[in-house]
C-alpha cells in the first residue's frame, strides 16, 4: 500500500479511468469538483499515512463531511483491490443508504453500478463477482457471509460505518473483526461514526503490545465544517406532533427566507398523511393568493419507498410560478433515514418533533415492538445539525427546552440491550462462538434476552440441550430468514406443502402489500374482502399470490384489487430467491393435490414454527389471551378473518392505541400437542383458561396420547 495521494489526485484527474481505462466523462469531472470541496478530500495524505500504518482506524466526521462516499475510493485507490481480486466492503445498517451511495460512488467513479461498484442486501445482489471491488452492503449481509466465510477471506478492507447507530449487526461485526484482526494481519478495519464519541470504539479496538498498556485504536477526525444552527424550542408541550410539524412547517414556508426543510416524522403512514395534508394546504394559499407563497414539493423518505421515488430527495426545489413570484420550495418527510445515513444539500430548516420509532424487545413477554419513542439528545443534536450544511440555519424543536433537557435521553440505547437475539444467537452459533455471554461484546446484552433466544432457538429445536447447533439448526442459519420463517420452510415438505409455504414466506417478506388510499377506504376493503380466505390472512397470502399469477397478463389486475404490484413483484423475486435456496439444500418442492388436505397441511407447517405465538379467545367478545404470556390482545382491524376462532396463530404483536395481533391464521388446538409437545406441557402450563382448554382436549382424546414431532423433542427441562 505505497500509493500516495498524489498519485491518486493525479489518477483522478487523468484523461483515461484507471478501473475502466475509458476516457472520463464530463459529468465525472463535475462532480470530482464538488468532492475536492468536501472537508475530507483535503486530508487524503493524512488518511492514507494512518491507514497504512494502523490496521484498525477510527474514522468521525460530521455527517456530510464525505466520510461515506469519498473514504472507500480513498482505499479503493491505494488498495487496488482489482488487481489482487479482493474486495473493500462498507457496511450500512440501512439498505436505502447502501443502495443511494452505491449509486452515488458508482457516478463519483464514472463506472457502471452492479459493475466496479455495487451494493449487496438482502434479497438484492447487486454485484458482479470478479468485477465488483467496492462494494457497499447492509451490515447484516455481512454477518452472513462471515457465517460462510469465518475469515472473511475475500476483503483487503472492512469499513463499518454508521458504527454510531450502533445497530445489532454493526455491534456483532465489531466483536468478529476484533478477533479476525489478530488472525488476518493483512486486513484494515475502519470503523466510522458521525458522532465525536469515538473514545468507546478507539478503546475496544485497542492494540496490546507486549510488556505495554494497550493503546487505543487511532483516531482519523474530519474536521466538521458546520454553519451556525439557531435553535428554537416550543413554549408549552405539543399534544399533537404531527399536526404542530405540519403547522410549523407552513409557518416557514410563509415567513422564513428560501432554503429547504427536513421534516423528521416515524414512519411511513405518517409521512405519507404529512405530505397530503401540506400540499392541500399551500395549494389553498395559492389558490387564494398566488403572491402570498412560493410552490412548494414535498417529497417523503422512508425505507419502504420506491428507490426511483427515494431518489427525489435529491431534486432541486420547484422554480416560481412565474418570474418575480415568491420562490419555491423542498420539504423532505423523512423517517431517522435523514438523520445521519443520508446527507440532502440545501437543507436550511430543520422540524424535529423528537420522535422516532424504534424497536424494542420485551423478553418477559417475547414481544418485538416498534415503538413511538423519544429521541436521545444526541439525536437531536444531529438532527438540528442537517439545517447547517451549506448556510447558517433554524432548527424548530417541537418540544420546550425544559423537556430537552430532563426528558431526552443522552445517547440512544445501542440495539444489543433492546433487540430481540434470536436470529444474532443463531448466527453466532452457526460462526462457531459457543460461549455467548463471555463473547466479546461493545456492550453486552441483557442476560434474560439471550436466554429467550436460547429458548426459543432450543424449541424450535435449531440448538440442543448442550446448546450446540443442530443441524437443523445450521440449516435454518443459511436462509436469510427469522428463525420461525426458516424452520417454517424447511420442515414444510412432511406436510407436502412446501411449495405453497414458500410463497406465503416470500409473502410475509414483503412490506406494504394492501393499498388502501385515505379517499377509497371502502373499495379498498371490498376488494380484500373478495380475495380473503376464511381460515386465515396466512392462506389469504398464498390466495392473494396465485391470483396475481392467474391474472400475470392482466397489467392492472394489482391495481383494480388495491394491491401494490411492486410488493407482488418483490415476492416473486423473493420467492425465486427462497427456492433456490431449498434447491441448494435439497429441500424438496411438494404440493397437495387435495385443497382440504393442503389446507390443513400449511397451518400444521405454520405451528410448526410458530407455537409460541399462540392465542386463545377469552373473556368479552374478540379479545384474546397469548398463551403462556398471558398478553390481552384483539385481532387487528386487517385481519381477514371472518369469524373468531378459539385458537389463533399471529405473524405479528402490535401495540398502537392497544395490542393487536396481526396476520392470523385458525389453528387447532390438538396441533399444539402433536406439533409442539416439548412447549405446551400441561404440568408447565399456568393455571388458567388456556390450560383448563387444553385440558379438555386432552381428557376427550383420552389421555396425553400425543406424538412428538420429528426433530421437535419434547424438552421439559434445558440444562444451562
Ligand atoms: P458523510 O458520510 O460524511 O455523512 P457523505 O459521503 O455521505 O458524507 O456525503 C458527502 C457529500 O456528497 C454530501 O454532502 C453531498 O454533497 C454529496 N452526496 C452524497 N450523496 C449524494 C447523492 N446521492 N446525490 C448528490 N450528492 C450526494
Ligand atoms: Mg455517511
């Protein structure tokens, strides 16, 4: 690694592109100008002098600095990873932000994206083995190919990024790496962050030098080149956030001086229900009083969205409507996206209600939420930050100073101490790391949480008693799948359904699959009503992919049923994926001839993996009781269900104004025994109505005649 700077800004510059020995376009050049811009560019000697005498760096910038796009070229350039067939990889943990900087980086380099460049998610590989040498990716893609690939053999250079957002994959992939460094001594490790913080990530990866006090890992600081933000903070609480983001937002299109806004709303509903509402409301102004404001775009951003939409981000703000009228004017609606991942230039204004949704696990219930919650300060230090990239800005806080202050949170809580583990246990099993809690760990999680991994993973038989990998277990590992889902697929063929449990997996893979516009609510529903299956959401799937099969050469057939074609087109791409998966493994493809036999045979296959979301209908009407948790839940509203079962399997638990479960599907009671002997144990059951059901069932069917599933034991007792 002897390339110098030089050498690189004379590469860069050169009539001929050193990874495609092609002439640079004139956009190449463009842009190139605007990178020399970047505080970052400037340090390019200083990086390359730390990177090829440390082999681990901590990297921390303001977000913005160039820290993404330019520091993985940086290495590309002086790596040559074309030439000796390696790879440079950078990790995101969000998979908007991998594919939106590949495609930037790819432009940045003047090569073909999926070509030199490329970004690898799951379910998308966008790259060409032998050609790709910088790859961004989502941290858990990484993670699953360390499971394949212990040494991770194939990369010169391994950058985490966003290390900050301290996502679960991030958090695991810093603990392999650090124990890979000792093993790989040729390979660099970065670690980035946009917070200053990094003194925890320098520490970790401290170097131990004989007979010395281990030195912390050097630390690469970009100098942020941040514009003066003026803070504002609400006078009295807001009970309504979205609505007083709304109204703030209108105030600073009427008063303030031109300069988009970055408006910080949770998800995509209300996102979605933001938009409409301010372009009614600045169409009204115009319409009143073309003079009184300018045009304004208001453009979303949330991880479910369209890549072409999510590109709009980037679109200039509207023109007058007519020369000497007042200026347009962008207003992005962004989830956490816009917080740190992506960086919008010309953002003036920034609308912080301080929330976000974030996922959080209860182990004392086994429940994964998403919930509304406060932001941490940091947070919201980051988010007043976007309105200072390129002028002095304003960042309008929604909450009072005194709530900043006592109510926030310092740092959001790395998602290790709040994530469900299950699927990070398995993956640890499958990387041969037995003792989880001696694991080297930034943070260790909570003791109870990896102990309901453990169980659960032991239940579903992917671990055994020693807790030692099964095989089943390491094959559901190799799926790209929650542990139910990939059990779900694997055991299918014993009930001759795996070609339809296949499709409700790819199915369930897929977000945002009903539409269901504000203005045809009642079509909408109407039209689900039609493709509904009474027994469950679960068969309505499957109901709801073979129809759009049927009707493939109908181009509106998605459209007339308030289905999104592009969900429908991502599972069939998902399902593609999925069957080439079993084929590797030899999982066989079996169907039922007989639709009663195959009926009964897909909900067996779904208790199969799903008997620990289980419940029973109790007490006043439509209100359930999760079995063993004891949670009161309803079905949800979308729930396709036409009466209401005794016994219910949910996909989902979700807590809005109430608990709800959510994808439903009827199952029976004797099921339960049979499938799951080892969980429902009578003598482990808590007293209640659930057990006195099951009681029942077992007294009429003359005994505890159950038998116990293939490869299911029953496991009263786990030594530990
Ligand atoms: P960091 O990782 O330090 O937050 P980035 O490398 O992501 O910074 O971004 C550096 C700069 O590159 C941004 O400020 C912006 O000007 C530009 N940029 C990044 N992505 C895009 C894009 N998709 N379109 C236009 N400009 C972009
Ligand atoms: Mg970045």
């Amino acid at each position: 690694r002897n390339v110098t700077g030089d050498q690189i800004r004379k590469a860069m510059e050169h009539q001929l592109n050193p990874f495609t020995k092609q002439p640079h376009s004139a956009q190449y050049r463009r842009i190139l100008e605007a990178r020399k811009c970047l505080p970052v560019f400037s340090q390019m000697d200083e990086f390359l002098e730390m990177l090829s005498k440390n082999q681990i760096i901590v990297v921390v910038g303001e977000t913005g600095s160039g820290k993404t796009t330019q520091i993985p070229q940086f290495v590309a350039y002086s790596d040559l990873p074309h030439t000796t067939g390696k790879l440079v990889a950078c990790t995101q943990p969000r998979r908007v932000a991998a594919i939106s900087v590949a495609r930037r980086v790819a432009d940045e380099m003047d090569v073909p994206l999926g070509k030199h460049v490329g970004y690898s998610i799951r379910f998308e590989d966008m790259t060409e083995p032998g050609s790709t040498f910088l790859k961004y990716m989502t941290d858990g893609m990484l993670l699953r190919e360390a499971m394949n690939d212990n040494e991770l053999s194939r990369y010169s250079t391994i950058i985490l990024d966003e290390a900050h957002e301290r996502t679960l994959a991030t958090d695991i992939l810093m603990g392999l790496l650090k124990g890979l460094a000792k093993r790989r001594a040729d390979l660099k490790i970065i670690v980035m962050s946009a917070t200053l913080d990094a003194f925890k990530f320098q520490s970790y990866f401290s170097l131990t030098h004989s007979c010395q006090d281990p030195s912390p890992a050097p630390l690469f600081k970009v100098p942020g080149r941040m514009h003066h933000v003026e803070v504002f903070y609400a006078q009295e609480p807001e009970p309504d956030y979205a609505e007083a983001a709304i109204r703030t937002v209108l105030m600073i299109h009427r008063a303030e001086d031109p300069g988009d806004i970055l408006l910080f709303l949770t998800g995509e509903e209300e996102i979605e229900d933001a938009c409409r509402k301010i372009k009614l409301e600045v169409d009204d102004l115009i319409n009143t009083d073309p003079l009184s404001v300018g045009p304004l775009m208001c453009v979303p951003l949330y991880s479910s969205l369209p890549p072409q939409q999510q590109q709009r981000i980037f679109d200039a703000a509207p023109k007058p409507t007519q020369e000497g009228y007042p200026p347009g004017r962008k207003v992005v609606v962004s989830t956490n996206i816009a917080e740190t991942s992506l960086t919008i230039d010309g953002i003036v204004y920034v609308v912080d209600p301080g929330f976000s949704k974030q996922k959080v696990y209860n182990p004392r219930i086994r429940v994964d939420l998403l919930i509304v919650s406060p932001i941490s300060k940091a947070s919201a230090q980051q988010r007043a930050g976007r309105a200072g990239r390129t002028r002095p800005g304003k960042c309008f806080r929604l909450y009072t100073d005194k709530d900043f202050v006592s109510e926030l949170q310092e740092q959001t809580y790395p998602e290790i101490l709040r994530a469900n583990l299950a699927n990070t246990v398995l993956e640890l099993a499958k990387l041969g790391i037995k003792d989880l809690v001696r694991f080297d760990y930034l943070d260790a999680p909570a003791p109870e949480t990896l102990m309901r991994a453990l169980e659960l993973l032991n239940y579903l038989a992917a671990l055994d008693d020693d807790g030692e990998l099964t095989p089943l277990g390491a094959l559901m590992a190799e799926f790209p799948l929650d542990p139910q889902l990939a059990k779900m697929l694997i055991v299918s063929p014993e009930f001759g359904v795996s070609n339809e449990i296949l499709t409700i997996t790819a199915m369930l893979s897929v977000p945002n699959l009903w539409l269901r516009p504000p203005d045809q609510r009642a079509a909408a529903d109407q039209a689900k009503a039609l493709l509904a299956v009474p027994e469950g959401d679960h068969l309505t799937l499957l109901n709801v992919y073979n129809s759009y099969w049927q009707n493939k050469s109908d181009r509106s057939w998605a459209w007339n049923n308030f289905l999104s074609a592009r969900a429908l087109a991502q599972a069939d791409n998902v399902r593609q994926q999925l069957l080439r998966n079993m084929e590797k493994f030899e999982i066989e493809i079996v169907s039922l001839g007989d639709a009663r036999q195959r009926n009964i045979g897909i909900r067996k296959a779904l208790v199969c993996a799903f008997f620990m979301q289980i419940a029973h209908r109790e007490g006043e009407k439509g209100s359930y009781l999760t079995v063993k948790d004891d949670q009161i839940v309803t079905l949800h509203p979308s729930c396709s269900l036409e009466i209401q079962p005794e016994w219910v399997l949910f996909n989902e638990f979700i807590f809005t104004k109430r608990a709800y479960i959510r994808t439903v599907t009827e199952v029976r009671p004797d099921w339960l025994l049979e499938l799951a002997p080892g969980y429902f144990d009578l003598s482990m059951l808590p007293d209640g109505e659930t057990k006195r059901a099951l009681q029942r069932m077992t007294n009429k069917r003359g005994g505890d005649g159950a038998n116990s599933h293939s490869g299911k034991g029953d496991k009263g007792k786990r030594k530990t």
